[in-house]
C-alpha cells in the first residue's frame, strides 16, 4: 500500500475541542479573518474558504445574518450574495484557471447539506480530469494547496 501525504489536513482531524454553533457564524462574529480563512467581508454577506473542501480553490458565500434559507433572505443579502458569488468566480478564474465551476446550494440534509441553518452558495473551481481514480478507487481527494495559502493568494488580488 502506498501513502499519500497530506500533512496540513492533520490540524482539522485533531481539531479539539469540535467547534460549537455554526461555524459560519463564529467566523463573521470573531472578526478574525486569517483564522478562519475569510477571504472577503461585505454589508450583508461574506466569503469563506471551505474547511473540507472539494477541489482547491472550494469557496463558500453566506449571509451575515444566520438565516436557513433563501426565503429568508432579503433582496439586498439575496442579490449582495449572488454578486460576491460572480465576483469570486471570476477571482478564482483569474488565480487558478479552472476549466469549469459547480456552483450550487443544498438546502436541507436530503439536498446534501453538511450545514443546516446557516445558507450559502458553494463554489467549486473544475478541471478535466480533477476526479480521477483517487476518489473513485481509493476514496480519497487530493488537495494541492494549503488553505492559508489560498487565502492569502485571493486576498492578495482582491
């Protein structure tokens, strides 16, 4: 059996103890960026580098306000959140030169959502070839880029 080393993935593994309440919430309220790896604030929404993301460059944009749904939202968040996702995208474009996005939101657990409660558009940059045999035959997903360096590297070009 062979290895695959992905080091920087250790800190969320052990992270102790697990984060309480949303996490989307405790980054906006903690008002410490690097930390949590948010890449950009705006009046009603911001956005987040992806924790467990699945491909590089997995953004997520989110309302201030913890609301669970689109309908929820006021058309100020709802049309600030679709401009930051636009925005983001042509960022990512710009950095890393994906050949295609997923851009989406689940709502709910049967839609796949990981986070119930607090809304977001993921952002998913794409690349021929970027599912491979490693999450087909070995479950598992490579990550080439650290998330601090990621965010360091989009915050450098907005």
């Amino acid at each position: 059996m062979e290895n695959l080393w992905a080091p920087w993935r250790i800190a969320y593994i052990q992270e102790h103890p697990k984060e309480e309440g949303c996490f989307l919430c405790n980054a906006i309220l903690d008002n410490h960026d690097e930390k949590h790896q948010v890449v950009h604030r705006g009046k009603e929404c911001f956005c987040i580098l992806n924790k467990y993301p699945y491909n590089s460059g997995h953004l997520m944009v989110a309302p201030n306000k913890h609301k669970a749904d689109i309908s929820d939202l006021l058309d100020e968040e709802m049309a600030e959140m679709m401009k930051m996702t636009k925005n983001m995208k042509q960022l990512l474009t710009t950095i890393m030169k994906p050949e295609g996005f997923n851009i989406g939101i689940n709502l709910g657990k049967s839609a796949g959502a990981g986070l119930i409660g607090h809304v977001h558009i993921h952002i998913v940059p794409r690349w021929n070839g970027d599912t491979n045999f490693m999450p087909v035959i070995a479950d598992v997903k490579v990550i080439p880029q650290s998330l601090q360096e990621l965010c360091k590297e989009l915050k450098k070009h907005l």
